[in-house]
C-alpha cells in the first residue's frame, strides 16, 4: 500500500473545514479568506522544499519559545485586521479589548468595531551551518577548510571534493 504523498495536506484541509461554525460566509470578503485559509493548511501540511539555497531549520532550539498576544481591530475599509498592541499576558490583552469595546465600541458610520486577540508563538532555532567543502585536489591542505585538523598524509595535499558517484551510461 503506498502512501499518497498529499494526505496530509487533504487531512489539514478536513480539519480546517471541520473546524469551521455552520454558516455560510456574508461577504465575498469573508469566503475568498476561508478558501485561502484551506489554501495555506494544505501547503503547511506538505510543507514544500525550501527556496534554493535556503536550508531547512534546525530542531535545536536557540532560545525558549515566546508568546505573545496581540490585539486586533478589523478595518472595514481595507477588509483586513490591523495589530494595534502587542501584550505579554493574555489577561492584559482581554483588559486591553474590553476597554477598546468600551471607550470605541463604534466607527463614525455607527457600524460597530470589531477586535480578536491573537496568540503569536515565536520559535528561536538555530540555522544549520554549511558543511565544509574542500578545496580542489592538490591544494595545500594548510590552507583547506575541510582539511584543517585532520592531519592528511604527507606531503599534506588536499583530498579534494568526495568523488561524484559514477555516472549512469546515458541512452541517447
Ligand atoms: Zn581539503
């Protein structure tokens, strides 16, 4: 039995639509963001190749992971949600709400504002750091990077880069 290499894009999509109350979105707006919502759960899950000279991250932690909370307000006119203040303690963030639903509970229009707080974890990890590479068969091992330390047989002439492996006889 193989595995389809996209289950776990389709299960994060699943759980996404799961997850969602049964009503049916307003606005055009409010739609296009649950689509593309499901959109980035399925690239999440499969989680593409990294950019062309971007290496994969790390697992090893630099420093604890952070929380932090930050209040939103939902800008109509931009049909987006604008951060305005980022708090450390989740209770001072829902403090922070109640008095901007209090002191600014409507925009001039008479339409009421709408704020979310939202938890943002930040992850710290260290960047994998390149291998060594030696330099062309021959060199100086002195002056090799990938040599340094390992005391090659005299007279002390770089290996060279570790040998492609043989080449498959091409069939056209
Ligand atoms: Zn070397």
């Amino acid at each position: 039995m193989t595995t389809d290499p996209r289950q776990s894009a389709y299960d994060a999509v699943f759980a996404y639509i799961r997850s969602q109350p049964d009503v049916v979105p307003a606005t055009v707006v409010e739609r296009n963001a649950m689509i593309w919502r499901a959109v980035h759960a399925a690239l999440d899950a499969v989680s593409p190749a990294p950019a062309a000279g971007v290496q994969p991250p790390t697992t090893i932690q630099a420093h604890p992971t952070t929380t932090q909370w930050d209040v939103e307000v939902y800008d109509p006119r931009h049909s987006a949600w604008v951060a305005t203040t980022r708090f450390h303690d989740p209770e001072v963030a829902a403090d922070a709400v109640k008095d901007y639903e209090k002191t600014t509970p409507t925009w001039p229009d008479g339409s009421p504002v709408q704020h979310r707080t939202v938890r943002a974890t930040t992850t710290y990890t260290v960047e994998p750091s390149e291998p060594l590479k030696h330099l062309p068969k021959g060199t100086n091992a002195e002056d090799c990077p990938a040599c340094k330390g390992t005391n090659p047989d005299y007279p002390f002439l770089c290996p060279g880069p570790p040998a492609a492996p043989a080449a498959t006889e091409a069939t056209s």
